[in-house]
C-alpha cells in the first residue's frame, strides 16, 4: 500500500509544489485548499498523471474543528496518514497601525493554531505508521518585518510547534520544519525588490522551488532528524 501525505494549500503555489514533490516520491496526496476547487481539481489531475492516487478535500481551517474534521475524512477516505504538511498561510501587508484583530487572528488560526489541531488530529495515524509532521516556517520567523508583523510572529510561534510537537509525540512520530527564503515571491512583489532582496543573500540567488522541496521531503525520510526548522534560503536567515 502507498503511503499517503495530507497537505494543506495543496492547489496552489508552495502548497501545491509540496504535494507534487510527494507525488514524485510515491505518495498518495489529499489535496487540502480552502476557496478554489479549480485549482484543486487542476492538481489532483497532474498528481494522478504522476501515477498517485489523488483527492480534494476543502476546509476553512479558520473554522472552529476544522482542523481534526480534514484529518478525520482524509484518514476515512484513505486510510491511512505516514506524513502531514501544513503549508497553508496567509499572507498579510500592512503596517502595524491598520491591522485589525480580525487579520490577527486569521494568520494565526490558520498558522500555528491549525498545525497544532492537525497534528493533535494526526497523532495517532502517524504513531501507526511511523510518519511524520513537516511544518512550514519562513526567514520571517527570526527577522523584523514591521509590515509583516502578524506573518512573522506567527511563523515564530510555527517553530516553537516545532520543537515542542517533536518531544511531544516522540518516540513514534517525528516533527521537522522548513523556513524557506524567496521562492515564490507574492505576485505583487516588484521584480526590483525580489532583485534587491536576492542580492542581499550570500549565494545570490532566489531557492528554486526543486531546492525546498526536496529538502522538505529529505527531513520527513530521515529517520533520525527531529525538532528541527531547516532554513532553504540562499543563506539569508545569516546576513
């Protein structure tokens, strides 16, 4: 039987990178998205073309339940849970004087609240299987980006899940993370700030897509790595 991977924001941009690079590797993919079922339906039809069983399954995880309601209908439908991904996040700018609680608490329920509640979910699938949890971070997390503060903040406390889910539910299911650098830069980003910001980074180049994921799937393989936020960013998080 494959081994199946949930990850949230699989239609679209890191999320749907993530769940192709598990496709690749052999993986069946529930594909978790929000507002788009287009997109969805796009990406289950390129991972199937990948040889993976693939499904949608559409979740608000700002709702109260949600979280462990995805993680009840993926394991109904499948199965089965060896690896978890929760990439969804919004991403919010604006200066600190015009966020609003409401911008507050929608970054944080869907960051770290909803990796908690899905892994809390996931729990004892994983322990079956010997699976693990990869969360996703950002350089954000250990930077000052004062138009990004919710973002940033709650990508801190997304590491702090991390270290603290990676004792929590050892010795059967490991936890790791990835704090990618620029990627997929957000659609309004000017191409001159993308160049500015990929200047400042010691290797001078943005991370290839190919480059995080991998690295993604390397730490949920390795069997010896837990508790650990591996940053995929062209050394930025070090300047």
């Amino acid at each position: 039987m494959r081994p199946v991977a949930l990850v949230t924001g699989a239609s679209r941009r890191l999320g749907r990178a993530f769940a192709e690079g598990a496709a690749r590797a052999g993986y069946d993919v529930a594909v978790h998205f929000r507002t788009d079922p287009a997109a969805a339906a796009g990406a289950v039809e390129a991972f199937a073309a990948l040889g993976a069983r693939a499904e949608p399954f559409p979740a608000d995880l700002r709702e109260s339940g949600a979280a462990g309601r995805l993680v009840e209908e993926v394991l109904r439908r499948f199965g089965r849970l060896d690896l978890l991904v929760h990439s969804a996040s919004p991403w919010l700018d604006k200066p600190v004087e015009e966020v609003t609680e409401a911008d507050w608490d929608d970054v944080f329920s869907v960051g770290p609240r909803a990796g908690f509640f899905l892994a809390q979910a996931a729990a004892q699938a994983l322990a079956r299987t010997e699976g693990s949890i990869l969360l996703v971070s950002d350089v954000a997390a250990a930077k000052a980006w004062p138009r990004h503060v919710p973002h940033a903040v709650s990508k801190a406390a997304v590491e702090a899940l991390v270290r603290n889910l990676a004792v929590a539910l050892a010795p059967a299911v490991r936890v790791n993370g990835v704090a990618p650098g620029i990627v997929l830069p957000p659609d309004d980003l000017p191409a001159a700030e993308v160049e500015r910001l990929v200047d400042r980074t010691p290797l001078r180049r943005a991370v290839p897509v190919e480059d995080l994921v991998s690295a993604a799937l390397h730490l949920s393989a390795n069997r010896s790595i837990t508790g650990q936020v591996l940053a995929v960013d062209a050394g930025r998080a070090v300047v």
